[in-house]
C-alpha cells in the first residue's frame, strides 16, 4: 500500500481568473491533505475552457497519484468537468438513473423546480465511484486511473468541505497507508529575513525531514517547521529538537508560535512590566487602537485619532515637510506630555491609495524609552493593505524594543 502520497489541486472556473472570487477552496484542500500526510506539489487554476481543462488534468494524471478538482459540476453548459475528466481518462459518459432520482429529491426538497438541464449532473465517467451529496445537488466522483486517482469535488465550499471530511478522507485513509505531515510555525519580530536565514544556517534550512522555511510579513519572519511521521506524535517527536535548535540561536527574537498573534503577545509583555502605551493616528480612524483594546484596553493610556496630517500639525503646534519627520517629533512630544514608555505613530494621507515610496504617503513611528524606528511606504490611507502593513510592523518593532530594554 502506498504511503508517499503525492498530489496536485485544480480550482476550475473563469471566475477565479478574474479575480472575482478567492480561491479558498484550493487552500482549505490543501492543508487538509498534509494533515493526512499527503504532499501536494501543485496547484493549477484553470478557466471555463474544455481542452484547457482536459490539458491541465491529464499533466497532474502524468506526475501525481492524487488528483482533486474542485468546481465545474454544475448543471450550465460551462460546467465542464465531467467531460474534461472523462477525457482525461480516455472514458465515456455514463448516464446514472439512480443520481438523477438522488437529485430530483434534493429539488423536492428544497422546495424548487427542477431544470431540465440538471440531467447533465447524472453523466459521470465510465466507471468513476459516485460520491453522494448530501448537502447539494451536484454528485462528485472518484476516477481510479492507471495507479492514479482523480477526486472531483463541487466549488461550493460548504460542499466541497462536507464530502472532503465524510467521504474523501476516508476513501483515501481505505486507499493509502496515510501518515502526518505536522507543521509548527515560530513566529519572529524585529530580525530581518536575510539575517534570520543566515543565523539559522544552511544545515537546517536544507533538511529535508523535518524541512524549515521563512515568510517575510511587514515587520516580522515566520519559521515554519514541517514534518512528516506516521503518527502526530512522531511529528512532535521530530519538531522537537529542531525548535530547540531554533529557539537557542534566534530566542531573543521569537515572540511566539503557531497561533499567537502579535497583538497578544505585546500586551502580555507590556502587563508584564507594568507599560502603558500612547497611540496617534491620522486618516486610519484608529485602527491600532481597536486592535490593542480588544487584546487589553488597560494597557492604553491616551489613544488620538485624527482625519488629516495637518490637524496633528496644528495639535502639536509643528510644522514638517514630510510624514517621516512629522511621524519622528509626534512620538516624542506624545511620551513627553503622557510619560508613556511606548508610543507609536501612524500618519497616512487620506487621499492617497498607492504611490511611489518616495512620496512618503504614509510613515509610522515607534518610540520605546528613548530607542526610536521609523519608517515610511508610498501608499496612503485608501489603500486596502495600509493597516495591516502598519499594524503588523509597528507591534513589531514594539514589542522587539521592550523586550530588549525591560528584559535586559
């Protein structure tokens, strides 16, 4: 029984490539194979074209043993999996009487009339396993295939997950000697990935069981730690040593792993050492404040929030050519009236959305004790990513200054 499971996701839909939904889907599939120990080394989206599709499942046939569509089950004539698979495979259609009774009572059942053009659903490939749906009206299939395996499962995602975990999981738990893949993500602030890289060391970043990788996000690195057992526990059992390893050479940099977030650890730490915390914003409408309210509102002792750079200019009674020496004389002046130890500083242009980075449309500041960092981005308050990015760095760079100064 084979046990190294390796396999690819194919999102179809023209709807996909035009950028008018999210494909979560192929993100939902995907970590819930390498849960089950099943590597997945592809992922393909692919438009409403017949030969396109057929092209796209016969290259994952040819390199994977596991393939799962997702989408193009529908009853329209631009749902065309059904066909592309049988293609694939080099099968026929077969009309199944027996789907079309299951989906003529799901129509009862919801109250609604059926169309004509449902029919359509009850062709499946010459000899695929029917994959009822309970929850929708569109069967699903399994086509095993010269050794290989294509899973085809409905768009909706509501569906897609119901079958995956009732029926799709246990036919594969049935056809492979699955495993574990386990990960263990250590989250990291105020080190840059490329030293973080160099620190760790060629050694472990080119390990192969368990594999390390980084991901850079504003301000702070994920380590991601991945491995792959028989059991959870022999997972943990080879993470282990390899998270001790990390956490001696990059500790002081580490402020937590797998779901902690930024926000609740930098609370934690300023509780820790009895901090308070001043905020200063224009044209976010205060968006750090609500994040550290929600994770301590006792740690915030002044919070201001205000529509344009020039209101904070006329409030601190200054006058600055740029956001970065508006944003740099804010956080002081703002320790100096409130005595707080951490302050921190985000300007943006409310009319701006997205503009070079020399324009300094935006600039953040983050003033610990007498240790100061700012920065600047080009875009402005309208842009969809300006909190985040802001959110994210300014924690960062607050909570890797605290600890460094209150810990010492």
């Amino acid at each position: 029984m084979k046990s190294n499971v390796n396999s690819e996701l194919i999102s179809i839909g023209t709807e996909i490539l035009l950028g008018e939904i999210t494909d979560t889907n192929s993100v939902y599939l995907a970590k819930t194979l390498r849960d089950y120990g099943i590597n997945v080394f592809y992922m393909t989206s692919v438009g409403d074209n017949h030969q396109r599709i057929v092209q796209v499942i016969q290259q994952a046939m040819a390199r994977s043993d596991l393939v799962v569509t997702c989408g193009g089950l529908g009853p329209t004539v631009d749902d065309m999996t059904r066909q592309a698979v049988a293609e694939a495979a080099g099968r026929e259609l077969v009309f199944h009487e027996t789907l079309l009774r299951q989906i003529e009572e799901r129509f009862r059942t919801f109250k609604m009339r059926m169309s004509e053009n449902n029919r359509r659903q009850a062709y499946l490939p010459d000899g695929a396993i029917v994959i009822e749906n309970s929850v929708g009206t569109a069967p699903s299939f399994i086509v095993e295939h010269e050794g290989g395996i294509v899973i085809s499962l409905p768009g909706v995602p509501r569906e897609m997950k119901f079958l995956m975990q009732e029926q799709v999981i246990p036919y594969l738990r049935q056809r492979f000697n699955l495993g574990v893949i386990k990960a263990r993500v250590l989250h990291t602030a105020g080190i840059g990935e490329s030293v973080l890289d160099e620190l760790i060391g060629t050694a472990l970043l080119e390990g192969h069981n368990p594999t390390l990788g980084l991901a850079a996000h504003n301000g702070q690195v994920d380590v991601r730690v991945t491995a792959k057992a028989d059991t959870e526990a022999d997972a943990d059992a080879l993470i282990a040593p390899i998270e001790e390893i990390l956490r001696t050479k990059a500790g002081q940099w580490i402020y937590g792993a797998d779901k902690d977030t930024l926000e609740e650890v930098f609370a934690a730490l300023v509780r820790q050492f009895n901090l308070k915390v001043a905020l200063i914003d224009t044209g976010l409408g205060g968006a750090l404040e609500s994040v550290l309210r929600k994770a301590d509102d006792t740690i915030l002792i002044s919070a201001e929030t205000y529509d344009h750079p020039a209101m904070l200019q006329a409030r601190l009674q200054v006058s600055f050519s740029t956001m970065r020496e508006l944003a740099s004389a804010a956080v002081v002046a703002i320790q100096n009236q409130t005595g707080a130890a951490i302050v921190i500083a985000m300007i943006s242009d409310p009319e701006i959305d997205e503009s070079p980075d020399s324009a300094e449309s935006t600039a953040v500041s983050v003033r610990v004790g007498d240790q100061q960092r700012t920065r600047v981005y080009g875009f402005g308050a309208k842009s969809d990513h300006v909190r985040t990015w802001l959110k994210t760095w300014s924690l960062a760079q607050a909570w890797s200054m605290a600890k460094e100064i209150y810990s010492a």
